[in-house]
C-alpha cells in the first residue's frame, strides 16, 4: 500500500520530497520506509480524504504508519509515538483541513480536494465540515477548537468550487463521494 522501492533498500529510485529515510520495517511480506511528515503529508495529498485512525471507506493514515491494520486503539501499538507526532504534523499543516467528515471521526482532506468538498457541502452535516484545530490552553490542556463552515473557506477555494459540477465534484472525491459522503447519524448532546 505505500512506498516500496526494492528489498535492498526500500528508499531506492524514490524522490527526496517523500521524506523517507533508509530504515525499513516489514509489511505484509515487502520492505517499507519508515514514514516522515513529509511523507504522511504526501500520503495524504495522494489520497486526498484520509481518516486519521479508525475503519472506514477512506485510508487512515495511523494503519499507514504502522504499516498494517492496527488491532484497538493506536494509542497501545509500538508505533504509537510516532504515530501521534505525525498526526499532530499533519494537523499543523496549512494544506490540510481536519473535519469529521467520514463517519464522524477526524478526517484530514487535501487542500487539493477543498473545492470539491465545498461544491458537495449540501450532502454532509454542517458540523461535519467545520475545521477543528487543536489547541494548548494555559492550563496546559489541550482543548479542540471549531471554526464553522464555510467560514474556514479561503474565497479562492469558493471561486474554484462555484466553477465545478457535481458530477466533476463527486468525480474528485473518488468512490467514498460518488456514494454520498459520511453517512453518518448526528451528535446528540447529553
């Protein structure tokens, strides 16, 4: 599923954009690279809608680092701490929104992607495509912060998206968009 250059050193022939260095793990039988924030952020760009951990119709970018599907949460598995500097890299990075747009779980989506999304808005939950951005308070906790839609929408991502159709909308997002997006029941408040 991701990088896999030759059983000798997995990084051959590979460009240097891709961030990944000469040590390599097994996976399902292949020599992988373990996998930097360039290259979570490449993974993701190549995606372009990518669950953060948990199951769904999209990739997950904790089963990418782990480089196998990971059994209960992430937090336990040997890769854990990477896996958690690489969501927290990725969560910073300026070309991803963080939403819960598949599923309700925490889903990145490439900047490349956004028009799409915004062209296709009418099929999620409103609360689904707001941009959450994790926070330290003075407390020293870390709070989520929600920014609504369509307030997080740069106004050259909503000229991009008035210009596409549904169908090339849907077309972008691949087979989980073309199915009508999350699916998902709302939040209930307790």
């Amino acid at each position: 599923m991701f990088f896999c250059a030759s059983a000798g050193d997995p990084t051959a022939g590979l460009p240097p954009e891709y961030g990944l260095t000469r040590r390599s793990l097994r996976l399902r039988g292949e020599n992988y690279a373990t996998m930097t924030s360039s290259a979570a952020l490449a993974f993701i760009r190549r995606h372009g809608v990518v669950l953060e951990a948990g199951r769904g119709p999209v990739p997950n970018l904790a089963e990418a680092v782990a480089g196998a599907p990971i059994r209960g949460s992430w937090w336990g598995h040997a890769k854990g701490r990477e896996i958690f500097s690489l969501t927290r890299a990725v969560r910073d990075s300026a070309d991803v929104l963080v939403c819960r747009l598949v599923g309700g779980k925490i889903t990145y989506v490439h900047r490349r992607l956004w028009p799409a999304v915004v062209r296709l808005a009418s099929r999620f939950a409103r609360d689904d495509l707001a941009a959450l951005r994790e926070v330290h308070t003075v407390q020293g906790r870390h709070a989520v912060r929600t920014m609504p839609f369509p307030r997080w929408v740069p106004s050259e991502v909503r000229r991009q998206a008035r210009g596409l159709s549904e169908i090339e909308a849907s077309a972008a997002l691949g087979e989980w968009g073309r199915r009508g997006g999350s699916r998902r029941t709302p939040r209930t408040s307790a």
